[in-house]
C-alpha cells in the first residue's frame, strides 16, 4: 500500500483491509479514483478514472485490473 501524504494533513492511498489504517485518525472523505468494470464489447475489464471514458488499463483478469490499480493509480493522479 503506498499512503500519499499531502500538505495539510490529508492522506492519499487505495484502501484495502490488509491495513488498519485507524491510526491515522478519522475519515473525513472518501472518494473513488477509478472504476474497474467489465466491457461487455471486449469481454476484458476496463481501469478508468471516476467519470472518464479514459481506459487506463484493460486485461480478462478483473484481479490483474485490481492489481495494476494497486500500482498506478495513485502516479496517475499525481500526474493529471
């Protein structure tokens, strides 16, 4: 899990429950990067950003999709 600190005191990170992240105080905000979805066309799982018709990444796995949302998706913001 990569836990992106910003100014101010908010933190950035994909959730997953192998991580208690309670430590780090309350949650305030909770909004969704990406959706991993099926294509029904393609028959392959789609990565796109919340409210974009951008595929990031497609793949028949919806695990190597989840995956590689683990990976990148928090560059990929960074970044837009």
């Amino acid at each position: 899990m990569i836990l992106d600190f910003a100014p101010g005191g908010h933190v950035r990170h994909l959730h997953t429950e192998l991580l208690d992240t309670s430590f780090l105080g309350p949650t305030t905000a909770i909004t969704r990067a990406s959706e991993v979805e099926p294509n029904p066309q393609t028959l392959e799982w789609e990565v796109r950003p919340v409210g974009s018709s951008t595929v990031l990444f497609t793949h028949p796995s919806r695990s190597a999709c989840l995956a590689w949302e683990d990976e990148h998706i928090l560059d990929h913001l960074a970044h837009s």
